[in-house]
C-alpha cells in the first residue's frame, strides 16, 4: 500500500510539472532457465513498544487522544480508574470503564490495564493484606474487576500502607512486608489463570525508603513492577528536582539485582511543582506542558540544572516569589542513559497528555 502511494505521489508530481508521461515499451522476455528470480525485500520489523502509560480520568478525552497519536510506541494503557475503599467494594471514578476508551485503545493494539489505588483509613490495607480470608475475598473484588470489562489486566498502586511504615516497629514492618507479597503473588497468580495481565506499581527503594516492598518477590509474581521514579522534591517538601540521574542509579543499581531487567519499568514525570518560596503549603502541580507555557508567559529563561539535569526557572505571583521544577524532553534524554546502563528498556509515563510533546522523539530513541 505504502509502494502504491509513493507511485501515485509521484506521478502527480510530474503532472503538475507538465510533464509528457509516456508509457514504456513492454519489457523483453527474460529466460529464467538459468537466472533465478530476486526474493523480495524483507519487510522491516516495526519498532518494540516500550512505553506504558497512566490515562488521568480527569482529562480523560486529552489522554485517550494522546494515546491513539502515539499508539506505536505504547504497549499499555493504565486508566487511572478505581479504588478499593474496602475488600469487597471497589469503585470508580467518572468515566470508568467507558466502553468506547477500552475498544479504541485495543483497535489501536493497546492493552488496557485500569490502575486500583487504595484510599483506605489507616491499618485497613495491613489488616487486609495479612488475613489470609480478607486477603482472598479482595482477590476476588479485583479479578471480577477485570473480568467485567475484559481487561487485559489489573494495575495495583497501593501506597496508604507505604505512607504508614513509619509508624510501625521493625516486627510488624516485616509481617506487612511479608503479607503485602503474599497478596501480591496470589493476585497475580488468579490473574494469570485468567491470561490476564498482572502489574505491581511501587516506590523506588533507596536507602531508607522503599522498605516496605520486597522487591524480589513481587518482581518474580508480577509481569511488570512499575517504579514511580519522580517526587525525590514532593508537594509539602522543600523546593527541587522531582528526580535525577544520580537518583536513577541508586533506584536500578539495587532494582536490577532483585528483579529481571524485562519486567521493570521506570515511570517517568511528565509534570512538575511550583512552590512559594518560603513559604508553607502545598506547591501547585503542574503539567510540563503548563510549566513551558508559564515559563514562557514569565518570560523566565530556560535552564536545565547542572546536577539534576531538570528545568527549572523562578517568577514573581505579586509580592511572592515563586519557583518550578519539572520535567520535559532534553531532561529526561539527560536520564536515559542510566536506563541504558542497567539494561532496562521499559519505561512508564505519568501521565498522559501532560507531556513535552517531544518526549515521545527522545523516548523512541531510547
């Protein structure tokens, strides 16, 4: 079809300019008794897919659209869809399971794997995950999940019980660590009776944090553990970079040594904060897009930082001086190479249509 096209293009081309086209005279008969005939040309294999991505319901419609522009590069699409509020009931936000999202991203070749996060009260989710009949009924809540839509699998992004280990003594962090794999490899494995797909998103662990997951279990259950790798500066800390390539070394030197280089994917920002500075208080979040185009507005000058190799720029809002750190394409191709270093070619996005529209160039070039 493409070959056809390009005959047809060119054949206007020289109309327009005028040109006589005449036909040419028959070919003469060759004799094939002694000259093989040349195979044809191999068809090129289409690039792999290596990128997953989180749809936001909030902007449901710019993401979708965003998907389907760059369906050759995603394998996955996670709708950021449902929460478990309880065991037994899990529920969705506006939108959820929209029949013509699922079917458009499957005709585009996408697997379509809803992401479950966990807004339960404190001590809910340990109690969960370390009762072997509670544990079993929410096993059951999810893979009905998955089945009522035909997913092509479930997205498990529990954080309330990482939030809390804090709080614990070291007795009870390893009985939750040890419930929160348990869970893990049960779901995964009701999943895959199903051949559905089973993905694990998780925390970096880094010195001092992370400890709540026990990577190498949940790394051998799951077909893809998810890294958030971003909010090394959060919203309620202090002003920074949401990551850097000194931060992705630690996070895959110690990733790579408990879980197989295939199955991990590091999520990258597609976003950023913007903070008060000195003041107290939430930042504010925003996209990449928003932050280039607030950056542009403030007639800020681009920088990239030196160390963490993110943009960043400060503005004046009145009297209050305030400054963004985010993340776009030259940022994150300043990354990359740490990936590159440790053999992982999977990457995740947060989220979708909040990216430089270059990230997807930078991220096909690997």
């Amino acid at each position: 079809m493409a070959t056809l096209r390009n005959t047809l293009r060119a054949l206007a081309v020289l109309a327009t300019a005028g040109l006589t086209l005449t036909a040419l005279p028959a070919a003469r008969a060759v004799d094939r008794t002694d000259r093989q005939q040349e195979p044809p040309a191999p068809l090129a294999a289409p690039a792999p897919r290596t990128v997953s991505a989180w749809l936001p319901y909030w902007d449901q419609e710019g993401a979708y659209r965003a998907a389907l522009r760059h369906k050759d590069q995603l394998h996955t699409v996670s709708p950021f869809w449902y929460q478990a509020k309880t065991g037994t009931r899990i529920s969705g936000h506006k939108g959820a399971g929209e029949r013509r999202v699922i079917d458009g991203l499957h005709r585009a070749g996408i697997k379509v794997v809803p992401t479950v996060t966990d807004p339960m009260k404190p001590g809910v989710l340990a109690s969960l995950v370390t009762t072997p009949a509670r544990r079993a009924e929410h096993i059951r809540a999810l893979t009905a999940l998955a089945r009522s839509h035909a997913y092509d699998g479930i997205d498990i992004d529990y954080e309330s019980i990482f939030e809390s280990v804090g709080t614990f003594d070291a007795a009870t962090l390893r009985r939750l660590r040890a419930g929160y794999a348990t869970f893990v490899e049960e779901l995964c494995r009701a999943l895959h009776t199903e051949r559905r797909t089973c993905v694990i998103t998780v925390t970096p662990q880094t010195k001092g944090n992370g400890r709540m997951w026990d990577y190498r279990r949940i790394g051998a259950a799951a077909d893809r553990l998810r890294i958030m790798a971003y909010n090394l500066h959060w919203s309620m800390g202090s002003p920074g970079p949401l990551s850097s390539p000194a931060w992705y070394e630690e996070i895959l030197a110690n990733a790579t040594q408990l879980v197989p280089r295939r199955k991990i994917e590091l999520a990258l920002p597609a976003y950023g904060w913007d903070w008060a500075v000195g003041a107290k208080g939430r930042a504010r979040h925003v996209t990449s897009q928003e932050a280039e185009a607030l950056r542009r507005k403030v007639k800020a000058p681009y920088s990239l930082d030196p160390v963490s190799r993110t943009p960043h720029f400060t503005y004046k809002e009145g009297k209050v001086r305030r400054t963004v750190w985010y993340q776009d394409a030259r940022g994150t191709a300043a990354h990359l190479p740490v990936l590159r270093k440790y053999g992982v070619a999977n990457t995740a996005l947060w989220a979708l249509n909040f990216e430089d529209p270059q990230l997807w160039r930078t991220l096909a070039q690997g």
